[in-house]
C-alpha cells in the first residue's frame, strides 16, 4: 500500500513579517521547520507502515515550496519516510489554500496508487484547516477528519476515531481516502542518526507546474479566488492602569487594589 | 463557482447534531441579517438532516427569510461527501453571493470541500465581516459591495481583510461565540423550501459505528469570570494556582493557544481566534502575552485585568488593569485577598 503526507514547510517564530504590497508572507531569513501538526501525519503514517507486512508499504512526503522546502522533505525521511516529492515553481508562489490544495491533489494523482493520504489538521502559519479536505475534494476521496486515533486497517477499510466538539465517534473509511489528524493520534518520534545520514544522500524528486501539466490560472496568487487587500496593526487604545508588584510590600498592595477594583465594580 | 450575482442571497449552513441546531448558525444569522441588509438581499439558512420542520421554524424565528431544508434520512448524520453535494446543488441552483459556515468540527470539514468542489474563495475563523469595496489597481477594476473577510493572519500582530472579487460565492467559517446570539422572534414568519435530493450509496462512503457525545463539558462562553493562563504560566503545577483562584472568584480556568500547546490546560479551554471567543464581566490574564489571535478572542470582556512579568507585553494594551510581576507571588496574594475580602463581606 501507498500512503502520502503532504507537508508544509513553515516558520519557526510567530513573528512573521508581511509585504505590505502583496499582501503575503516574507520568508526569507526566517529558520524553517516542518510545521509541527504535520508531525502528527508523519508518524501515524509510519506506524501503519510499521503494521504492515515488511516491504508492503510506502511513504511517501510531499510538500508545496520554494527549493528550501526540501528540508522539509528531508526531515520526514530522516524519520523513516521512503522517498519525497517536492513541488516548487514561481508559480506556486502566493497560493491561498484553494490554489495549494489544487497543486498536491495534482501530484497526489500523478504519484499515482495511492491507498491514503494523511495531513496535519492545520499549519501553524497560515492556521485554516482547509487544505487537507480540499484535497480530498480535488481527488473525490472519503475524509476523516479531526481523527485522534487510528484503530487499524482492514479489507481496504480503515478504522479511525473521530474528534467530536464534545465527544468522538468511530468510523470506518472506504480506502483510498485522505485523514486529517490532531495530536493525540501519535507522538512523533525524533528522527535516527541513520536517517538522518540515508535523508541527506537522498535523490528528490523536484516537480514543477509542467511536470504537473497544470495551466496558470490556476496557479499561485493568479490562480487563488481570495485576496487579501489589507493588513493592519490593530490600535489599541485602552487605558492601563499599571502596578508594578515586585516585592512583598508592593504585591500586598496591587492584591489589595486588585480586590478594590472588583469590589468597586461588583465582580465579588 | 457561480457568476458574480448582486441580487444573490447570504446563506447560513445550519448545522444540527442529532436533530438539534447547534449555536453557531444562530449567532450567524445575526451577522447575515446585518450584511443581507446592507446589500438589500434575503437571508437564508440551509438545514440537512431529518425531520427538520421545527429547526426551519427556528431559523426563521433568529432572522431567516427563507430556509432551504433538505430532509432526507441519509442526511441524518453529517457526511463529508453526501452534505458537499447537496451545498453544492442548491448553490448552483440559487447563486447566492455569501455563504457562511460555522468554523465546527463539521463546519470546517465541509466548507473546504464545497470550496475546492465549486472552484470559489474561502476565508478561516473570519474574527469579524463586513461590506466594503475593492479597488484592483491591477486590473483597474472596482467591485462594489464585496464581504470583507477579517481574521488575524500569519503569526504576525496583524489583521488581514481578505476578499473573494470575482470567484463566488464568497464564503467565510466563523468560530462560535465570535458573533453574537441573534435575537429569538417567535412572530417572525418566513418561507421554507422543501428541496428534495435522491443521496447514492457511494456519497456514503464512511460508516458510523458508535458515536459517544458526553455533553459539553466545558462552556467559556456561559462564564462570567474567566482566567485564563498563557505559556509565562511555567508549568502545569503553577496552572493549579489559576485554577485556585477562578474558584475563590466563582470563575472558570481557560488558556491561550500556547498554553494548550504545552499542555497546561486542554484544548476545550482556549480561547482566542482558533480556541472560543469571551466576553465575561471579568478575565484575568496571567502570563499570556497577548498575541492578536488571543486579544481577538477575549478583548470585549467587560474588565480585564493583565498580570505579566514583561512591562511591555501587548497584554497590558487591551487590560483596564495590570499588574507587572511574578505570578507565582502575585496570583497566591490575590487568592488571599479575596478570600479576606470576601469574609468582610460576609460578617457585614
């Protein structure tokens, strides 16, 4: 069996800067990482490998990115991954997640065979969820999403526990079909020093948009229905009234203040 | 997607779970009443399920001019594949401009899929919505009375107003409590739209084995003392002290997003952009620096009150009252004091 993670390369510190004509993330000189949820997909796709049959099963990263984007890559492989594709082209550039799920749910088809595809539940960075169920849509899968557990595979069936807002709920899943996962599905193991060496000798294979025969218009900021037409630092305005409370003296004092405050206005 | 169509209603995705309406389509309709208004257009909710008369009633009774049901037993139980498809006709069939969804479990699984399927826009966990035009420099065109799509983007303290010019609908996923609960009428009269939909078994491809619902367990949004805890907490031992205090003021815990990501509090506690937004008569942040995404989930508390060892945490911007320090000295003397505070009280 076949099983791919799409992956996402994403920075590693919050503060992200912002080009205020495009509208779009600055990367540069920012340290990258594999965006942790992604994690999660990583290692619950290596433990079904694990179930199977030694040599029954494949897994395989791919990620969306400029060249960098193959760290990524790499990282999930020094983990225990097989091979990886990376998808980079100029054009890619700007996607907003209709655009970016369209550009791995191309790949995904062109890999071929595929028996299921697990996504983080969502990217630290950008932080919508939606690409893992736009991929499905794009390749007429099944989706399982918010899955905390997977029970097992069977007769093309995969068995997974579902996240509900106040509860979960078991089910079963027609393969080939694409899971989202939350944190509790796994705990992603740390990268073997084996790994690492066999990831960096690694041979990618790097896709761009001919190899995917996708036409521009689709494609990167051209080919996203959404703009974003404004950023702005909100003002905030509210005045703080401010105790300094350091020492035992001053603290007494900010508690004491703190009670009369809500006294005053009848919060106790 | 669907042509641009001015004259196009703003639907609400009504979700139910086992034949009740959950919150969110309620506080949304609120919003779709406000934004149908501007733009002189119906609001409509879109119900799927079973037995769905009474839910359409309500609906209608929360602001809905018009509720397309779709009562079909195959439709019982959310299914990612058979709900798309049902969307995905009626959108086609009746155009409307704006669809909004509520960012559940199920709300964010479905508008993805409707999205990628109907080859339109669509904006996550939208902290606010607004009407307002855009003016494409580019292709020097103007389009008039567009939804702003506004949510705190990328990490950054920034809020990004996203808009969806010509590929429509133009859709949105909004958290619960972002909104406010729209008013019940119970005079308001409205249409209903029966709309029959045949569901194939291969729109079925996932089978529901069991399902536990344990009732929601925790309500931010009922509460009205919060405090609530980020990652300058430390640890989950000194979390305990919080959890101290919400007590002695009546209160109930919460956490930031980096807070449940270090595993202090679970994720049924977060609030903020992605977490459940507030409003209390009062919260209490401690350690919590105050990134956009959490200020936009609690910052129309009606007090809040910030305890930070960073004079400069952005925190303290949104705080009617601040408290620079230790939390691990603060946050004991607090407890002390309102316990002192409160038998005062109680000898008067």
């Amino acid at each position: 069996m076949r099983i791919i993670v799409p992956i996402k390369q994403v920075p590693e510190t919050s503060a992200v800067r912002m080009d205020e004509k495009t509208g779009t993330m600055i990367r540069d000189g920012v340290e990258a990482i594999v965006n942790p949820l992604d994690l999660y997909a990583i290692e619950a796709a290596l433990l079904l490998k694990a179930s199977q049959p030694e040599g029954q099963c494949e897994v395989i990263a791919v990620s969306m990115g400029p060249p960098k984007a193959q760290s990524a890559i790499r990282e999930a492989m020094s983990m225990g991954f097989d091979s990886g594709v990376l998808l980079s082209d100029k054009k890619f550039a700007g996607a907003d997640t209709w655009a970016t799920s369209y550009v791995l749910a191309a790949a995904i088809k062109k890999l071929g065979d595929v028996d299921l595809i697990i996504c983080g539940e969502r990217a630290t960075d950008g932080d919508t969820g939606q690409v893992g169920p736009g991929i499905a849509a794009w390749l007429d899968l099944p989706v399982g999403s918010y899955v905390g557990k997977i029970d097992g595979l069977t007769d093309g069936r995969i068995n997974v526990q579902r996240l509900l807002e106040d509860g979960h709920e078991g089910l079963e899943v027609q393969l080939p079909a694409v899971l989202t996962v939350v944190k509790e599905v796994a705990d992603p193991r740390l990268p073997t020093l084996r790994g690492k060496q066999r990831a960096r000798k690694a041979e990618l294979t790097t896709w761009n948009a001919d190899d995917l025969n996708l036409p521009d218009e689709n494609l990167g900021l051209n080919g996203s229905p959404t703009r974003v037409v404004k950023i702005f630092r909100p003002s905030v305005t509210r005045e703080c009234e401010k105790l300094i409370a350091t020492d035992d003296q001053s603290i007494n004092t900010a508690a004491d203040r703190v009670l009369e405050f809500l006294q005053e206005r009848e919060l106790v | 997607m669907i042509e641009v169509n001015k004259n196009g209603e703003v639907w609400v995705f009504a979700e139910q779970q086992a034949g009740k309406l959950t919150d969110v389509p309620l506080e949304l309709l609120s919003k779709a009443r406000e934004l149908a208004d501007i733009l002189g257009v119906k609001v409509a909710g879109v119900l799927l399920g079973e037995g769905l008369d009474e839910l359409a009633q309500k609906l209608i009774h929360h602001g809905a001019d018009k509720v397309y049901s779709v009562d079909n037993a195959k439709l019982s139980h959310y299914q990612t594949a058979s709900y798309t498809k049902v969307i995905c006709d009626l959108i086609k069939e009746y155009k409307p401009q704006i669809c909004l969804f509520g960012a559940s479990h199920v709300g964010r699984d479905l508008a993805p899929t409707v999205a990628s399927k109907m080859k339109c826009g669509l904006t996550a966990d939208c902290t606010d919505l607004q009407i307002g035009t855009h003016e494409d420099k580019k292709e020097k065109t103007t389009h008039e009375n567009l939804m702003y799509q506004i949510r705190p983007a990328f990490g950054g303290n920034i809020i990004a107003t996203i808009v969806n010019p010509t590929r429509w609908p133009q859709m949105a996923t909004v958290r619960e409590g972002v909104m406010p609960m729209s008013e019940c009428d119970t005079k308001r009269t409205g249409e209903v739209i029966k709309i029959t939909e045949e569901i194939s078994d291969d729109l079925l491809p996932v089978t529901v084995n069991d399902m536990h619902r344990e009732g929601k367990t925790v309500d931010l949004k009922a509460a009205r003392v919060i405090v609530a805890g980020g990652a300058g907490v430390g640890s989950k031992e000194n979390f305990d002290k919080l959890k101290e205090l919400a007590h002695v003021l009546g209160g109930t815990i919460a956490g930031s997003r980096a807070a449940v990501d270090l595993g202090y509090v679970e994720s049924d506690y977060q609030v903020g952009q992605t977490g459940t937004t507030v409003r209390p008569a009062l919260y209490i942040a401690v350690g919590i620096s105050g990134a956009i995404q959490h200020i936009a989930g609690m910052q129309e508390s009606a007090k809040i009150i910030a305890i930070n060892n960073d004079p400069e945490a952005d925190i303290f911007s949104v705080a009617h009252y601040g408290i620079v320090g230790d939390m691990n000295e603060i946050v004991p003397m607090l407890i002390k004091s309102v316990h002192s505070g409160l038998n005062v009280k109680t000898t008067h």
